[in-house]
C-alpha cells in the first residue's frame, strides 16, 4: 500500500486537504454558532436553506466506511454488497416519509424531545436515550478515524506514523464540529459533497467507458477478476450459504434499514427542518444524492474487482479500505484520479466526524448531562437557561472527539467490520424502535422505551461478543480464543424484532399513562420556509 501514490501526487493530496481544513475552519467559524452557545444546537433564522439541508442530511448518511469498506465488499463479495447499499437506500425511503415531517413538529432540540411530548419520555428516558446515541456514535467515530489514520499512513508511505495521523486529524475534525454548531457542520457536509459526488462520479464514468459503456460486460470482467465466477453475482459471498447465510442477508437488509432510519446526526439536522414544504424539499435533494452516490459507489465497486480483482487479493481484506485508490491507480496509473480519490476519502472522514462529533456531544451536553438540571429548574419555575445546553454540548464534543481518538489508537489493528456492525445493530435494533412507537403508537410508555432501549442494546452486545467477530476465526478480535456459540455475524434479523417487543411487552405491562400525543414544545419557533 506505500506505492499508490508517488511524491507529486502525495503533495497534492496534502494540499487539497490542508487548504479545505483552512476553508471549512473559517467557514464553522464565520456561519457557527454565535454569542448565544444555544444557537449549537437551536434552529435559527440564519438557518441553512432547505435545499442546503438536504444535501447535508444525505452528507451524513455516507461516510468514509461507505465509500471504502463498502466499495470493497461490492468488489470483494458482489451482490451481498450491493445488498447494504439496497437496505441504506430503503432507511433512507421510510426516514423521509415516517420520520422527518413528525420528528421536526414535536422535538425543539433532540430526538429525545418526542418521546416528552408524546408521554414516554421523561429524565430516564432522556437520560436513556442520549447513553444509546453514545454508544452508536463512539464506534461510528472510531471505525472513521481509523479508516483516515490508516490512509494517510499509507499514502504517506510509512505505516508508523498511523498514530499521529489519527490524533491529527481528530483534533481537527473535533475544532470544527465545537467552532461550527449544526450550521456551520452542514457548510462543511455541502463542501464535501461539492467535491465527492463529481470525484466518485468521474471514476464511473471512467470504469463504464473502459467497457464501452457495456454493463454486461463490466459485470463478467468483474466476476473473473474476483476469481469467484458466477458466485459474484449470487448471494452468499460475505454473508455465507445454508441457514446461517439466510439469517446474515436478511439481518444485514434490515439492520441497515433500521439504522440508517434513526442515525443520531441526521435526525439532528431533519429535527432542524423549518416546515412542512422544507421537508420534503429536504427529501427530495437527500434521496437524489444519495441514488446518485450509490449507484456510483456501485459502479466504483464493480469496476474495482475488474480492474484491480488481483491487487485486491494479494493484499488481503485489510486492503479493502484503500479500494476506491487501486481503481484509481488501474484507471491512470496511480496519476491525477489517484490524487482525487485520495481527497474524497479524507473529506468523507473530515465531515463524517465532525457532524457525529456534534451529534454525540449534543447527546451528551443536552440529554444526559443537562437532563439532571432540568427538573430542578421547572420546579423553581424558570427555563434552564440555554446557555447551559449550549456550553455543555461544546464541552462534550470536545470530551467524545478526544476519547474517540485515543480509543481509535487503541483499536487501530482490530477488524473494523466488528466494530461497524456494533454500532448499526445497536442504532437498527435500540433507537429506531423507540422512534417509531413514539411516533405511531399512542400506547407507547416510558417502561417501553427504557426496555427497548437498553434490552435492544445489551442483546446487540451479546450477539456480537458470541459470534465469529468476537472470538474462534483469523479475523476476530480474539482470534486466539474460542467462545462463540452461533455463527451469525449480522443479528439484525433477531435484534431489530427483539427491540420492538421489549418496547410494546414495556408498554403493555406497565402502568398507563395518560392520552398521549402531547403538543410540541411551545416555545419551539419555526421560521417560514426560505426556498
């Protein structure tokens, strides 16, 4: 991996980087929050424009896991990666048409304020729900810091300076989600997006062009370069055959639906939609980039396994991540694309971070930390002031960015799929249950929500600590141990059906409460729509 780039191209990476880091600093630091620390995490009338927000709400759905790990399943295993990108499309579907709409009329701040306004929240619940979007949150960073870190080593040419590389570009990545706020993090996602989508969408073009803009004939280079033939387009290739295979493809479609459904940063930027038209308005951009994106990423993938199918298995799975870097370097010869590429996957990380930095530390600052004041604060008949909410979130974004990065030093040779997969089980089979019955079920209790929450969490847990992931395989983070007792890898098929009954058993069992579907938040403003 020390070749893909020569020195030229090497300075011309770290260029692009370092001037968009520079840009995206006074961009946070010009559109951030201002004097009013609650403005990090408050809709305001200088607020992104609908369009702008749905660019950004699709920024967050990918990130440099999607454009790496799943490039290379789609080159490595075929069709079980085309999977993943199917089940992420179909979250994206359900979150536009259940989510968004219903989440902005009833939550001020956070998710967590839906479940107090429609009677099954609470300070347990709230605090519940932000210690769930930080455990989906902290792997999420980690995988993505590792994944840059890895890169950069790599295209620096010396593997060692791994560590620095990740402590580097954590600390920068957490300055701007603190400078930024929610609004100055989407300038970023909109920048990142202005550069990826063209990049990735050259890179198709360039692969559709080498076959004569044939399909067919990409698909057939692709399954003899993957040495796999016909396999490469059947199921089975990363999920496995027989009962076991069945379970991983149907947990993995429905565990990535689920998850993309409830991803914490963007039911944080969907929460900050302004009104019904801006919306859909969001809609509409978000799924259109986001079809655009994945067919692209397919492509890239495809095109990956015909082109550099060889490349890919001599240098094993860990090779995966640099996927999108060997198409370049067997598309012009480790020129210009390579460089390009190279830019694409450092933004991904650079935006993907700092929107789930904000993300966790919003989590923190407003959900578990400020939950505890809040109920002191009514009782003496005032409003906790919102310079708490905002002055803590900061701190906290600035606590979770530093932890990630060291736990990121820590984790940097473990299999990143383990670590991915814990957090889609935990956000699929947890927090997407809770909203929905929130949303659509006026029986739903806060016994409900405190027994989907964190009887889905610890069975996700459990699922993975007793599967090949964990211990008995080469890959595992045990592999010198054994204490697995089934062979599935994605428990989504058990976990996502698991969190809704505990939610609606919580529900049923415990004491009723009073008519749900409570008012919103009257002190929420909306602002008209500027689209």
């Amino acid at each position: 991996m020390t070749t893909l780039l020569d020195p030229s191209s090497r300075s011309l990476v770290f260029a692009v980087f370092s001037v968009f880091v520079v840009i995206c600093l006074m961009l946070c630091i010009v559109t951030g929050a201002d004097e009013d620390d609650r403005a990090l995490v408050r809709s305001d009338s200088r607020r992104l424009r609908s369009w702008q927000q749905g660019i950004a709400m699709g920024g967050d759905t990918t990130t440099v896991a999607t454009v790496t790990v799943l490039v290379g399943m789609v080159a490595t295993t075929g069709f079980d990666g085309l999977g993943v990108m199917l089940g992420s499309l179909i979250g994206v579907m359900l979150l536009l048409v259940l989510i968004v709409e219903p989440l902005r009329g009833h939550a001020s701040l956070t998710a967590a304020d839906l479940l107090d306004a429609r009677g099954s929240g609470g300070t347990p619940v709230r605090v519940s729900w932000g210690v769930v979007t930080l455990l989906v949150c902290f792997p999420l960073l980690v995988v993505q810091l590792v994944v840059v870190g890895n890169v950069a080593a790599a295209l620096i040419g010396q593997p060692g300076v791994r560590t620095g590389c990740i402590v580097v570009i954590g600390c920068v990545m957490t300055a701007l989600a603190v400078s930024g706020g929610i609004r100055g993090t989407g300038v970023v996602m909109i920048a990142k997006s202005a550069i990826a989508l063209p990049v990735l969408v050259a890179a198709a073009v360039l692969v559709l062009h080498r076959f004569g803009w044939d399909p067919g004939r990409l698909l057939d280079a692709a399954a003899h370069g993957s040495r796999t033939g016909g396999a490469y387009l059947r199921p089975g290739g990363y999920t496995g055959e027989g009962w076991v295979g069945a379970v991983n493809r149907i947990g993995q479609t429905l565990g990535m639906t689920m998850a993309t459904l409830a991803m914490p940063a963007v039911l944080m930027r969907a929460i900050s939609t302004k009104s019904p038209r801006g919306a859909r308005t969001v809609g509409r951009w978000m799924l259109g980039e986001l079809t655009l994106l994945y067919g692209t990423l397919a492509v890239v993938g495809v095109g990956a396994a015909a082109l550099a199918g060889e490349a890919l298995r001599e240098a094993g799975p860990a090779a995966q991540v640099f996927t999108p870097l060997l198409l370049g370097r067997a598309l012009d010869g480790g020129g210009v694309l390579v460089a390009a590429l190279a830019c694409v996957l450092f933004l991904t990380a650079l935006a993907a971070v700092v929107d789930v930095t904000l993300a966790a530390g919003i989590a923190l600052g407003r959900d578990v930390l400020g939950a505890s004041a809040k109920p002191a604060a009514k009782s003496a008949g005032r409003r906790p002031a919102g310079t708490a909410d905002g002055a803590a979130s900061r701190w906290s974004a600035a606590l979770t960015g530093a932890l990630a990065a060291v736990v990121a030093v820590v984790v940097a040779d473990w299999n990143l799929v383990v670590v991915s997969t814990l957090w889609l089980a935990v956000c699929g089979a947890a927090l997407a249950p809770v909203l929905l019955y929130a949303l659509y079920w006026p029986g739903f209790t806060a016994r409900g929500a405190l027994w989907c929450l964190w009887g889905a969490t610890v069975l996700s847990v459990v699922a993975l600590a007793l599967s090949p992931y964990a211990s008995g395989t080469p890959g595992s983070i045990f592999p010198e141990h054994d204490f697995r007792i089934w062979d599935v890898t994605i428990p989504g098929l058990v976990t996502v059906p698991a969190g809704f009954l505990l939610g609606w058993l919580g529900s049923v069992t415990g004491p009723r409460r009073a008519a749900a579907g409570g008012a919103p938040d009257p002190e929420r403003r909306r602002e008209p729509d500027t689209v």
